[in-house]
C-alpha cells in the first residue's frame, strides 16, 4: 500500500513540474524563473527580499500619534504622505500603499508599531516614527529586519548614530540650536536671554544648546526654566522669567505652548520682549493661536522659499484636507518629501521578474536610501550622509502682518 | 470620657504621632529655610512681581473651584469620583466656542462690519454661557444614566473604571467630531485677553485683566449660587437628604434616582461653565483640554474636603494660588509646581485626612 501511494504521488509530482514547466514562458527553460535577482533567487527567504505578488502593493509604513495630545502631528504628516502615495506613479504596475498605525507617541507604541510591521513582509519601508523617543525605540527592531527608516520629524541629535537604517530629513536639533544662538546673539544683538522649554527631549535638548551657543558667544543666560507642556496658562513661570529682566524669550518645544507663551506675555509685563522659538513653533496654526501676540516673534524652519512643486503641494493639500499645509503641525511639507524619497528609492531596487512577482532586496533598498543622492524635494535637495538627509541649513522667519516672512536681519 | 481615653489602643498611634510630628517639623523647616532663601537672600522678586504671581494664582484657582465643586457635588451624593467631569468641561467650552463663533460671522450693522459679537457682547457671553452649561448639562445627565446608574449596585470600583472609560471615550469622540486641531475662542472686544486695569505697585505697572476679573468674579457668583441652591431650595434638602442616606430620603418620599440625575444636571451646568470660562480666560481648546483642569479640580476638591462645596471652594483657590505663588516663593523650578500641589495634598490628608474644611463623615460613608 505504501508503494503505490508513493508510486502515485511521484507521478503526481512530475506531472505537475511538467505543468508548471509548460505554463511558464516560453522563453523560460524550466524550473529557473529569469529575471530574479541574484541575492533572492540565492536564498528565496522574505527577510532577505520582499516579494511582492502581482496585484499586491508596495507598502510603505507610517508611524505616528494618530490618538491622544499630539495626534496632530501623525495625522498632518500621514495626510501629507497619502496625498503624496496617492500622487505617485506605479513601479512596473505596481502600486504604493501607505500603511498608518497610532504610536500616541510614545516609546511603547514606538516599538510595538514597529513588531507589527516586521512581521508584514510586503512593507519594505517606514516613514518614520514621527517623534524621537518612539524611533529610538523601533531602530532595534527594524534595522534586525532591514527595513529603512526615513523620517519627517525625529530630530534627536543621537538618532543616526550606532544603526544602519535610520535617516531623516529635518535637521538635528545641535545645527538648529547652534545656528539659533548665535543669530539671537550676534545678528539680533540681544545680550540677556531667557530660555523655556517643555522638558521633552527635542525642546530641552534644543533649549540647552541654545544657552550653551549663547553663552559661549558672550551673552548673559539670565533664566533657564522648565513648563509643564499641554497646558493654556504659563503666566505664572512668565512673572517669573520677567522679574529676570530678558531682552529675548528663546522656546524649544512646539507651537501650541509658544502660542500660549505669546498670548501671556503681554499680560505679565514682557511687551518689548522677542520671543524666539523653533522649527516646533513654525507655521500657520502659531499664528492662528496666538493672534496678534504672534506679531515679530521669530522661529526656524527647514522650509525653503516658495517654489512651483511647493504652490502645487499647498493647492493639492488645502483641496483635499480643506486646509493649508503646515495648519496642524510643521512637519507637512517633510512628510511628503519622505514618501516622495522613499518611492524614488524602490524604484530603483525593485525588479521585476518573468514569474510576474516585484522583487525588492532589502540591504539594497537600505543603501538606496542611506545613499541617496540629489533628491529634489520641497525642502530642498535630499542628499543622505551618515543618516542625516538635509544639508541646508535652517532659515529664520519672523511674524510680520500675519504671516510668516524670512527674517532679513 | 477618662476611661474612653484610657481604653484606646496604645502603640500604634503614638508611633504615627511622632511621626506627623517629624513630617511637620521637617516642612516647617523646609519652607521656612526656602522662604528665607528667596525672600530675604536673593530678593530677586518685586512686589509688582508677587502681585503678578498672585493675580495669576486667584483665576486659575477660580475656575478649579467652579469644576471642582462639580466633583464634590457627584461625591457626597453617590460617593463616587466622575474621572469624566473634565471631559464634560471640554465639551461645554467647544459648545461655547460654537456660540462665539457663530455669531462673530452675524453682521448686524453692514456699514460699519460690526458683528453681533461686539454689538451685543454681554448678551452673546450670557447665551455662550446658557449654551455651554446646557450643552454640559445633558452630557452629564446622559453619562449618568448610561454609565454610572446601571452600576448603582456595584462595588465602589466598578463605576470609577467605567467613569475613566467615559473620560476616554468623550476625549476621543470630540477629536473624531472636531478634529486634532487647538482653537482659538473669540473673545468680544470688551473681552480682549491683554487688556485690563493697570496698577501702580512699587513703580510698575500691573494690569489686571478684565477676562481675569471676570472668570474670578464669575466663580464666585457661581459658589454663592449654588451654595444657596444646595442651602435654601426645596431640592438642595433633598439632595442633602440623599447624600446623608439614600434608603431614608427614599422612605421620605424622596424620588432619590430624579436627585442624583438633578445633581448630574447641576454639576454638568457647572462643569459648562466653566468651559466657557476657560475658553474666554485662556482662549485655547483642544479635544484634551479638560484633562489636566480636570485632575487639578480633583485635587482641588480632596484638599478642601471631598463633599463639602465650601470645602471645593477653598482648595480650588488654594491650589490655584500655591500653584502661582509656591514655585517663586520656595525657588523651585517652575516645572515641578504639580509637585508642589500634590506635596501639600499629602501633607494635608496626613494632618487632616478630611481636608481643610472636611465635613466629619458618618460611619455609612467611611
């Protein structure tokens, strides 16, 4: 009995090679599928390549707070970056998907995002995680999976260092304190200043270089103090810092505790005071909260001057989400960028394959983006080195009338 | 009352004295060595300076008041913390925001563009007003009867953790309905939020803000209202009534269900109000913004006594002003002055574990 069952499944076997052999192309020789990259057809294993099944898409994987006190942030950048997967053209048919998943931005969300999306094997690269603590908590994770990471907002200093897969397109907040300091010192001429933060890493560690440039650069810091982020009064913590006598306020944290920081000033008494912020703080809704308490407050940005794909993004986001970009968090323009990058990257390692499958290595699309070059996006040309992206600088603008206009002392 | 005294248990509250003695001593000490420090040392504080402070402290705390009355009110009658009262508060101040809104688009005079919103400015603060507690009012009816009545049997714990999932659920449902986004409340110009009454203290100008005096002198009506709701009214009794013992008041006649959902009422009006108010006095709201109102109005309402509405008054101001006051006058980092509240909130349930003006409570509610 056991014989015959195995006679007939040979026959079965063979049979069904046979068929599969005639099915195939016609140029096709016989069990070899031409047309598969060396590295995967070596070791046909989803963590050495992505392989992607006609009518399946390319994922690419979002993470941010969708939920809690900073969704706005992982909702602006996440519409961004649909619009942008939207706008995209297909690679050899295939089409792009972003997947987006809520990190409420926290370092446990971070990485629990980050095991979900491993264990996707179609998502051949993340956007992202939105904030700093969150990514340093996925890198691990992904890098173990060669998944690259490009980011629209994480701007710890550290990040890059000590992993493989980690780029982004901000800045690192030590250039923009740096460059910070010594505007507020040597072009503004201010020589007391006062420096707030959130106590989060990216505003504290933001708000620490800023004193240390500015004291180096002989300034006097004459106050350096912590707020209790989420809140809509800081006129307490302000009496304080005006008994202190600053000529300038420099925040490191986000806009909508800069609003409230401008909205309070007057009522303690700092009425000829700068108030100085960050690349947190810059944007429309600053302006929104704040009024007119937001006239000739300063703030950084990554963002170039308007350009025509910049009109063109602006019309297409406020067209679809009813408003303009850069209204929920700063960080729209960088998020379609990212996408943007990331896509340009899978098209140039992804290969399609005779048996019709969209083969993608995964250490080449880590390099692709480690190492690419030239990308011109909103913000400027991408040019990724040791994981930092963007090689401009950042530019100063000030609120004049209502808007946010480059600063030109 | 000699042989009471002798027939308490020795031991262990000697040992619990000493150390409230120690702790107190210990306090003392600290503040007494801070106070010294800053005052008298370093005197980098003006008198316009404290003023400042003070002003800053007297708001906040009048608006802690009005929504930590609302936590006492639901706890002396059901003995349960409403961890959603914030939420009902976040809701009142968008329905205000709406009023607000609406009526800064109304053009009565096209001549001139005067809006309704600064023709009419006092009537659109009190229909923002009527608004805004409505809108609260029914929220905290709804949540009543949907999450809390269906427990009334329970254990004390069950409608605490279906009151927390209310608090999440309103948070999130206003981030669906309204979105992510902070908005900005327009205030009428009378209203504006920098402007004010200057004073002259010490050579420098203080402006006191006319939303600032308004929310202050707001919470105190609102206080003295309620307290003669609660005193005087045929249903204040009963609601007493109710608080002291549920199965009596029922035999009485009391339709003790048609009270707690009354109190509901009452404590949602006030929770409205003080949305409103923290929309017109601080001018930001988002979807969260009840939140951290919400658990400073809790402590507010333990430190003053949780039960006792003067008692609510009282923390609520207290905490508002400690909170101002105690970061300078102390020297401490302005970041920790939640550590400064909470600090004096244990010292405070150690020494008087009623809080400041704790009703004494019978056995039934220990």
């Amino acid at each position: 009995m056991k014989n015959r069952i195995f006679i007939i499944m040979s026959f079965l076997i063979v049979f069904s090679m046979i068929l599969a052999a005639c099915g195939g192309q016609d140029t096709g020789e016989g069990d070899e599928v031409s047309g598969v990259p060396e590295e995967c057809a070596e070791n046909p294993d989803e963590t050495v390549c992505a392989v992607i099944a006609p009518g399946s898409t390319i994922k690419i994987g979002f993470a941010g707070p969708m939920t809690g006190d900073y969704s706005a942030f992982g909702i602006d950048i996440s519409n961004a970056q649909l619009l942008a997967v939207q706008e995209s053209e297909p690679v050899q048919g295939f089409e792009f998907e972003l997947l987006v998943e809520d990190t409420q931005g926290s370092g446990e969300g971070g990485a629990a995002v980050a095991n979900l999306y491993v264990s996707d094997p179609d998502v051949v690269a993340i956007s992202g995680h939105t904030f700093s603590g969150s990514t340093a908590a996925s890198i691990p994770i992904y890098e173990a999976a060669k998944r690259p990471m490009l980011s629209a907002s994480a701007t710890r200093a550290d990040l890059t260092i000590g992993n493989e897969i980690f780029n982004r397109i901000p800045f690192t907040d030590d250039i923009q304190g740096t460059n910070a300091g010594n505007y507020l010192y040597e072009t503004l001429g201010i020589t007391k200043l006062a420096v707030l933060h959130d106590g989060d890493a990216y505003g504290k560690g933001l708000a620490e270089k800023v004193m240390q440039v500015f004291g180096l650069a002989g300034g006097e810091v004459v106050a350096f103090e912590a707020l209790t982020p989420g809140e809509t009064d800081y006129s307490a913590v302000l009496t304080d810092v005006e008994a202190k006598g600053p000529e300038a306020i420099f925040f490191g944290g986000y806009y909508p505790e800069a609003a409230v920081i401008a909205n309070n000033m007057p009522v303690v008494g700092l009425t000829d005071v700068v108030l100085f912020s960050d690349d947190g703080t810059f944007g429309v809704s600053f302006i929104e909260l704040a009024g007119d308490q937001a006239e000739g407050a300063y703030a950084t940005s990554a963002l170039p001057p308007s350009s025509p794909g910049e009109e063109a993004f602006s019309a297409l986001f406020e067209g679809t989400f009813g408003d303009l970009p850069g209204s929920l968090s700063t960080f729209s323009w960088h998020g379609w960028d990212v996408v943007n990058a990331l896509i340009s990257a899978i098209r140039q390692t992804a290969v399609l394959s005779d048996d019709g499958n969209l083969y993608v290595h995964r250490d080449s699309l880590v390099d692709a983006v480690n190492f690419l070059t030239g990308f011109q996006g909103l913000t400027g040309v991408i040019s990724c080195t040791r994981g930092e992206c963007n090689t401009a600088g950042p530019t100063f603008f000030i609120v004049q009338n209502g808007e946010w206009v480059e600063a030109t002392k | 009352m000699a042989e009471l005294e002798i027939s308490k248990p020795r031991g262990r509250i000697p040992t619990f004295r000493v150390i409230k003695i120690i702790i107190g001593v210990l306090f003392l000490v600290f503040v007494s060595w801070r106070l010294f420090t800053v005052l008298v040392v370093e005197d980098i504080y003006t008198p316009a300076t404290w003023v400042r402070f003070g002003i800053s402290g007297l708001v906040i705390g009048g608006v802690y008041s009005v929504i930590a009355v609302g936590y006492t009110l639901v706890y002396g009658i059901l003995f349960m913390i409403n961890f959603a009262h914030g939420e009902v508060m976040m809701l009142g101040a968008f329905a205000g925001y709406f009023v607000f809104e609406a009526f800064n688009t109304i053009v009565v005079d096209p001549a001139s563009e005067l809006n309704f919103l600064n023709a009419y400015p006092w009537l659109a603060v009190l229909l923002a007003f009527i608004v805004g507690m409505s809108v609260s009012m029914v929220i905290g009816v709804l949540l009543e009867k949907i999450a809390y009545r269906p427990l009334r049997g329970a254990p004390r714990l069950i409608p605490l953790i279906s009151a927390i999932g209310a608090s999440i659920f309103l948070q999130n449902a206003a981030q669906l309905i309204f979105g992510p986004k902070r908005r900005i409340y327009i205030n009428p110009d009378i209203l504006s939020r920098s402007a004010g009454w200057t004073l002259n203290i010490g050579g420098e100008e203080v402006i006191v803000t006319y939303t600032g005096v308004f929310t202050f002198v707001l919470s105190i009506l609102l206080m003295i209202g309620l307290w003669m709701l609660v005193q005087r009214t045929r249903m204040g009794r009963a609601m007493r009534a109710v608080a002291e013992n549920k199965e009596t008041a029922a035999l009485m006649g009391i339709n003790v269900d048609g009270i707690i959902s009354r109190t509901f009422a009452i404590s949602g009006a006030l929770a409205g109000a003080a949305g409103v108010m923290w929309g017109i006095q601080n001018g930001i709201i988002y979807h969260y913004v009840g939140f951290i109102p919400g658990l400073k109005a809790f402590t507010a309402a333990v430190l003053g006594g949780i039960g006792n509405i003067p008692g609510a008054m009282v923390g609520g101001l207290f905490l508002g002003v400690v909170e101002s006051v105690g970061p300078a006058a102390l020297g401490i980092d302005f970041q920790l002055k939640d550590v400064i509240a909470f600090s004096i909130l244990v010292l405070v349930l150690i020494f008087r574990p009623s809080g400041i003006l704790g009703e004494v409570l019978s056995e039934e509610k220990v």
